[in-house]
C-alpha cells in the first residue's frame, strides 16, 4: 500500500469501530431498555450522555494530539470506548449511564485528531474528497452495527454483543500501534496539555464567520443524524411491525447510503459546487427525507422504505466530510485540528440537545412520525442561510 494512503485507512478504520461503538446499544435499544427496566424512547438519553463526553473530549484534543500524537489519542479513544461499552452491559441504569459517558470521552477526540492527521498530509484540492472517505467510517460504523449487533444478540445476548464490539476496538488499537512511530513524528512530548483554557477552540470557530455558519448548521445536521440512526430501529419495530433483525437491516441500508454519500458530496464539494453550496443542496434533501421518513407506513413496500431511508442516510449522515474539510481548509494555519474541536463541539452540543428533544417531542404526541416531521423546517433554514450566503473567496 502507497504510505500516503496509510493516514487515509488508518484513521477511516478507527473511525469505523468508535462509531460502532457508539451505536450499538441503540441499534438493539428495545432489548436494552427491557433489560434495564426503562422505555426505550431513553435511548435519546444515552446519546445525549455519549455526546457530553464526547464534547468535552473534542475539546481537549487538539492539545492531546499536539503532545501525545494523533495515533496515540486515537487509540486511547478506542480503549476508552471499549471500557465504555463494557459498563455498558452491566444491567444497571447508572453503570451503562457511565460507560455511555466513557464511550464518548473516546469517541470525541477521534475526529479532531484525524484531521489534524489528514490535514497534514493531503493536498488542498483533495481535502473534500479525502475527508469524506475518512468520514465514511461513521456511516460504515452504523452499518456494522445495524447488521452485526442485531445477529450476534441474538447468538450471545445483549451483553455478549456489547462486549463484542467493545473487543473489535480494542484489536483495533492493537493494529495501529505499528503506525504511531511514522505518523506521530511531528508530536511535541514536552508541550504542555493547558487543558484549562476548553473555550478557546469555540472562540477560535466563532470569530471567523464561515466557521461560525458552517458550525450552526451542523448543530442542526447532527440531530438529523442521530434522530435517523438513534430512532431509526425502534420507530420500525414499534410503529411499522418491523422485527428487530429487519429494523437493523434497514438502519444499515441507511448507513449504506451514508457511505456513498459521503464520497459523492466529496467529489462534488472539490469538483463543481464548493462546500457551501454543497451543503446546502445536501440539506434540502435531508428536508425532504425526513417528512418522508415521518410518512412511513405499514403497508408500504418494503423496497420503497429502503429507498427512502437510502436516501435519508445519504445525507443525514453524508454532509460530515465536506462540512470537516471546509472547516479544516478555513481554519488558520497550525489550528485545524483545534478548529475541529471547537467546531464539533458545537456539532455535539445538537447531538447532546437533539435526541432527547426530539424523544420528548415524540412521547408527547405518542407518535415518532411527529419528530421527522418537526426536523424539516430547522434543517430547510440552514438550507437557505448556506445557499444564500457568499462562498468564501
């Protein structure tokens, strides 16, 4: 393998089994919550409790990577998710509350820590491209989850799965130890960590006013994200009479779309339309997909949902390579990666306040179809505000 590709596969591996992490519990959400004596509509809960971790893990990662190098913050990112997950399997509300906090201490500093990789060793007309085949690794981790966690419950229980995908993360920080020597060189072991100061990667993002637009509409393209992979598979189950092995196979039909996703927008961010642009056309899409997804019914062919939620992952969960590439294209030079943090914050803080909005919303009306609905009109704003404003010279 050609050593420029080696940052590429590494970091779209690590983002694949982090990301699985974070969405095996609720890929299997029913089960779970049966066992742990909750709804399942909590499953928003646990995800808002990943992502707190993971926003304050962003946070300190660009001064993490900066010492330690961006392969070792990877991997302690993957063995705080193992840990996690494996907390997670204790049938108890406050343990799996704190292994879903762990798994997103791990899962923050994973992407930070990649751009600053990829950053360093791309070309600026490739960074699209290349950031959104990096990025692919979450949708591919939801696809992993959403056709292996289902199966493998179903062979070794709710706890056996969890700890399965708890041990795919830790062979995964195994195999990457051989890389850290070549691709941590530039790491600064006396540096100091300064942890103190967390706001400056917000202040960084907010005074620059790209960063700062890009930044808000990722807050709302997060709880579209999450609300289609977090809900997905117990709207399915509950209200389409889906069974669970089905609802995973959709959710990863989804994922699928994501991953395609992801390399197109890539191509057609660095080929034709820019970032903006781009983004913009991506959230009407995700506009349209989400009343689509609200109008799901029971007698529907099964075909035809798969298309649709096809599509809903495409962009839903396909606008993150590009929205990360312009973030690290736009950031002062030597900052991407803490640029990236301050950014995903923001992106995670819709993460932390989408879910369980939209769960709330949901219970309200006794009806899931409600909170696909109600997301339309944020995710139709952003598509105007991005559409509309002037791409940077």
């Amino acid at each position: 393998m050609n050593a420029n590709w080696l940052p590429l596969f590494a970091t779209l591996a690590i983002q694949a089994l982090v990301a699985m992490a974070v969405l095996a519990p609720p890929v299997i959400a029913p089960v779970v919550a049966a066992a742990l004596g909750v709804a399942p509509i909590y499953a928003g809960l646990y995800v808002a409790i990943v992502y707190v971790g993971a926003m304050l893990a962003s946070l300190a990662a660009g001064a993490a990577v900066a010492r330690f190098g961006a392969i070792r913050v990877s991997q302690a990112g993957l063995v705080l998710c193992a840990v996690g997950l494996a907390l997670c399997a204790v049938p108890s509300v406050w343990v799996f509350a704190l292994g879903g906090l762990l798994v997103g201490l791990g899962y923050g500093p994973i992407t930070p820590a990649s751009s600053w990789l990829l950053a360093q060793t791309t070309p600026a007309h490739r960074l699209s491209l290349v950031f959104s085949i990096k990025q692919t690794g979450v949708p591919l981790g939801g696809m992993l989850a959403g056709a292996l966690v289902p199966s493998t419950m179903l062979a070794i229980g709710w706890q056996g799965a969890l700890l399965a995908v708890a041990a795919a993360n830790l062979l995964c920080a195994a195999l990457v130890q051989p890389l850290r020597s070549g691709l941590d060189a530039d790491r600064e072991p006396d540096r100091p960590l300064k942890f103190g100061n967390l706001a400056q990667p917000i202040r960084l993002v907010l005074s620059q006013r790209t960063l700062a637009v890009l930044a808000g509409c990722s807050f709302v393209f997060s709880t579209a994200q999450l609300a289609l992979t977090t809900y997905l598979v117990t709207y399915l189950v509950q209200v389409l009479a889906y069974g669970l092995v089905a609802a995973g196979l959709a959710l990863s039909v989804a994922q699928i779309g994501g991953v395609g996703g992801r390399i197109l927008w890539g191509f057609v961010s660095d080929r034709w339309l820019g970032a903006q642009r781009t983004l913009g056309g991506l959230a009407l899409v995700m506009a349209a997909s989400c009343v689509a997804t609200a109008m799901l019914h029971v007698n529907m062919p099964t075909l035809l949902v798969f298309a649709i939620l096809f599509v809903f992952g495409a962009s839903a969960t396909g606008w993150n390579g590009v929205y990360l590439a312009e973030v690290a294209r736009r950031a002062p030079a030597g900052m991407a990666g803490v640029a990236t943090g301050g950014s995903l914050a923001i992106t995670f803080l819709g993460v932390v306040l989408g879910p369980p909005v939209f769960g709330f919303l949901s219970a309200s009306f006794d009806s899931y179809r409600v909170g696909y609905a109600a997301l339309a009109f944020p995710i139709a704003v952003c598509s105007v505000i991005l559409l509309r404003a002037r791409p940077p010279a």
